[in-house]
C-alpha cells in the first residue's frame, strides 16, 4: 500500500470494517477517534445507485433542485422518499447517486460519530476502472461490479450473468477477482471468457489498483451534508473545559468575597470620615465630605497660604521700628504672600521711609494711597512676599 491508496471502512448490516489496500478487513468496536487521512465510508451498492447524467453547463447551477424531476422516469418510487447527491465527472456530466432518505436517516443515526465526518461513497465505485474495462469483485454471496465512471453494483452471484448480458460487454475486458477461478468462470458467460483476466484476492487487493482520487458522489449532500463534531470536541476538551468551568467558578466566589468585604470596610470608611466631619462643622447637609471640608477651609485661608504669617507680621514690624514714629493702624492678610499694611506717619517722607525699608527686606511695597490726616500723614501699602 502507497500513500496514494485510500482506506476503506464498510458498513452493512450495523456492523463496521475498516479495510487497508492489501491488509485484511479490522472489525470496529466502540467509538473511533479518528482515522488516516484519504478514508471513505463504502456504503451497501445495493442500496445506493450510481448513474452518469448529462447535464448542459447553464443548468448545473439548478441542479441539485432539478436532479429529482431529470430522473423522476427512470426511477421506480417516488422522488420525494429519495435522497440525491451528484459531483461533476467532466464539463458536460454529472454522476449522481441516488438511496433512500429512510436508508440514509437510518444510517445517520447509527453511525459512530467520527465515521459521520469521512465521505460517504457507494462501495462499487471504489473499485479500480478505466475505459474498456470492468472490474468484478467475488465475495461469499455477492459481487461487487463496476463497468463505468459512475456506474457499478452489487448484485447476487445467480444474477451476474445477466446484468453482464444486459451490459452489452462483448469488447469489455473483464477483471474478475477472486479466491476460486472456477466459480468466476461458472458465473460469467462463455461469450465473455475471451476478454476474463482472473487475478487472486478479493475487495483489498482490488483497491491497490484504486484511483487515489475520493471515489464518486459523497451522499452527505443537502439535507444530510455533515454537522460540526460537537460530540467529538466535548470528548476531547471535556476535562479542560470542566476545569476551567470550576476555576471560574471559583474565582467568581472569591471575587464576591472580595468585593462584599471591600464594599462593608469601605462603609465603615465613610461613617468614621462623617464622624470626623461632623466634629469640625455640625451642621448642614453632608453629601462629599472631602470637597466640604476643603472648601470651608479655604473659605477661612487655611488653603493654599504659601507663607506663615507670624514670620511675616515680625519683619513688617521690625521694618516699621525703624522708622519711628509710625503708628500701625491695620494689617489685612488673607493668605498668600500678599497683605494690606494702614499706618500713621508724622509726614510722606516718613511714609516713603517706610516703603523703602520694606523693599529692602524680603517684600515688595506699593504705595496704593496716602493722605494727609490731622498733623500727620494716612498711607496703605500692598506688600507681597518675595
């Protein structure tokens, strides 16, 4: 066997072979995994017939809807009980299977699942053939006959001698393959013994010769065309798939534990954040305790001061003393480096003095306004810190 051949797995009466080309058949027990690659189901020929159809190029797109009336003559049931699958031979032909609908729900829902996902063929066309030949293979009571590119059997041994007489086979060779010689010759007409080429073995050994190629119309078409595996995928992620459901599940838990813990720590937060609110400014409504309570403080200054004010109040003093004879009448300091400084000077040169000792410290003075009060002199500076 090369790696060209293809695997056969055969199935009649509910029970499964798999057939390697020159190996003895291997009975299926239980569920397959899976199978090599270039494998096909072999379905019963008797049950499925296979036929050539001529069909012109502009009705290939319609055919698989037009398939059941094109053929509705030759057939003797009804169309509507039958299941139709084609694939294309040539340009102009078509090959067609026909089985009925019953047969193929019968053999849905019996077979394995992985035998669902391979081709499924008419085991007749999967014996080897070219033109000018038919090949025959001899089983126990039967025989498997193909005589055309979509065309084969398997019919009864008392019945071969007419099918091949009604075949017109007369300058057909036949390849006959068989354990016996004599029960090829005793089945086949004298008439046709001229052409006979008997060969040793049986179905195995014939497929050797069998095109690489997937062999006719594959049935799962339509109505039956093959599902996604589900089955097959949970067999083979089941244990990841449960293990990741329970770690899920578990971290789902803990999460939960987690956030209700939080959410319980984070309302004790709030109480003890109001309890201390509460403290500094007992009345009003609470809605953001944090933005409150920053804003109030900086309503009283206590926000965004960049300076201490007693180091400031102590060189505005010393600088004062200096100049003698000034009497301070107000400081207005709302936070910042600046203030408003209101004194009382005997004359504008003392208030100018005043400035001048101010500047040469660590502030800048401005004289806003200055008058002349009683005997003396009313002035405001606007000091800024340096």
């Amino acid at each position: 066997m090369t790696s060209s051949n293809f695997n056969l797995i055969r199935w009649n009466e509910d029970v499964a072979f798999f057939l390697r080309p020159g190996n003895q058949p291997e009975r299926l027990t239980g569920e397959p995994d899976n199978f090599p690659e270039n494998t096909c189901l072999a379905l019963p020929a008797d049950s499925v017939r296979t036929l050539p159809l001529s069909v012109a190029p502009e009705e290939v797109k319609h055919l698989r809807q037009a398939l059941p009336f094109m053929l509705e003559e030759t057939l003797l049931e009804d169309v509507a009980e039958l299941h139709f699958a084609n694939v294309p031979l040539n340009n102009d032909c078509q090959a067609v299977a026909v089985v009925r609908r019953q047969t193929m729900s019968q053999w849905m829902a019996t077979l394995p699942e992985a035998v669902k996902e391979i081709p499924w063929i008419s085991e007749a066309l999967c014996l080897p053939w070219s033109a000018g030949f038919c090949t025959l293979v001899f089983e126990a009571d039967h025989v498997l006959a193909r005589w055309g590119d979509a065309s084969g059997t398997r019919i009864e041994r008392s019945l071969l001698p007419v099918l091949l007489e009604s075949l017109q086979l007369t300058h057909v060779s036949i390849v006959a393959y068989c354990n016996d010689e004599a029960v090829v010759r005793a089945s086949i007409p004298e008439a046709l013994h001229s052409g006979l080429q008997i060969r040793q073995g049986g179905l195995s050994e014939a497929l050797l010769l069998a095109n690489p190629e997937t062999p006719g119309p594959d049935l799962r078409q339509g109505d039956f065309a093959p599902r996604l595996p589900y089955a097959r995928w949970w067999r083979l992620w089941q244990t990841v798939l449960i293990t990741l459901a329970v770690a899920v599940v578990l971290k789902t838990g803990v999460s939960t534990v987690d956030y209700v813990s939080l959410k319980k720590e984070d309302l004790r937060l709030r109480e003890a954040i109001q309890q201390s609110y509460r403290r500094v400014n007992p009345k009003g409504a609470v809605v953001d305790v944090e933005k409150q309570l920053n804003r109030q403080l900086a309503e009283m200054g206590a926000v965004g001061a960049q300076s201490a004010f007693t180091p400031v109040l102590v060189e505005l003093l010393s600088a004062l003393g200096e100049v003698g004879d000034i009497e301070l009448t107000s400081v207005n300091y709302t936070g910042g480096k600046e203030l408003r400084v209101n004194f009382s000077a005997p004359d504008f040169q003392a208030v100018e003095r005043v400035r001048l000792a101010l500047e040469t410290g660590s502030f800048r003075a401005e004289l806003e306004n200055s008058n002349a009060h009683n005997e003396g002199v009313v002035a405001r500076l606007r000091v800024e810190v340096r």
